[in-house]
C-alpha cells in the first residue's frame, strides 16, 4: 500500500489556501489538521492499514454547531447512497449524501477546502 504524502497535502493547503489557512500540522505520517483562520479545523486522514480508507473532517461544532466529512468508511446504514462507501456527512452526522470527492489525494484536499472557502466566504 502507498502512503500519502501528509507534508505535500499540508504544502498545498498553506501555499494555495492562504486566504483561510492558517497552519497546517502534521500530527503522525497519516493525519494533518488543517487549522482556519475562523478557529475552526480541518483534519485529513488516511489510513495506515486499509488501502484508500480516509477522511476529510472539518469541525465546527464549537462555532456554529456542524461539522462536514467525506469519508469512506463502509458503515451499513449509508449503503443506500449511491456512491457507497464513499459518503458525505453534510452539517450533521446524520445528514449524509453523496460524496464525489475526487480519489487523488492532492485533488481531494483542493476540492475539500475550495468548499470550505466557498461555504464559510472566509476570502
């Protein structure tokens, strides 16, 4: 299995999201945080042992009570979205819909905080 490089996805969102980023930390070889200039965070996570698992988590419970995730985690209760395992929880956990989030990683965190920046029109 291939590892995503965490340092090129923190360099991608500090160099091309400099609007809404305010740092990037890489917490272990397969997580970052993505922090925001509205306090909010972003975290990308990939995993170490199952091949293409990952999740793109923006947490903003503490702000305005939402969060935001695309994910693929193959859980039974989303297998009627027809883009299962892939899902997209949309301002809740239980508001969950397609995700067609592209599978490349570095187009995948583009994609990610383009919605994050559109969403909050923190630039």
């Amino acid at each position: 299995m291939k590892r995503v490089d965490i340092a090129r996805l923190r360099e991608i969102a500090e160099v091309e999201f400099t609007a809404i980023v305010e740092d990037g930390i890489i917490l272990d070889i397969n997580e970052l945080r993505i922090i925001l200039i509205d306090g909010s965070f972003v975290d990308v996570w990939y995993s170490l042992t199952l091949s293409n698992r990952y999740s793109y988590h923006w947490e903003r419970r503490a702000i305005d009570g939402t969060i935001y995730r695309h994910d693929n985690a193959p859980h039974k209760r989303w297998i009627v979205v027809a883009t299962f395992p892939k899902h997209f929880h949309d301002g809740d956990e239980l508001n969950v819909g397609e995700s067609h989030l592209g599978d490349d990683p570095m187009e995948a965190v583009r994609e990610f905080l383009a919605f994050v920046k559109e969403k909050t029109k923190l630039a």
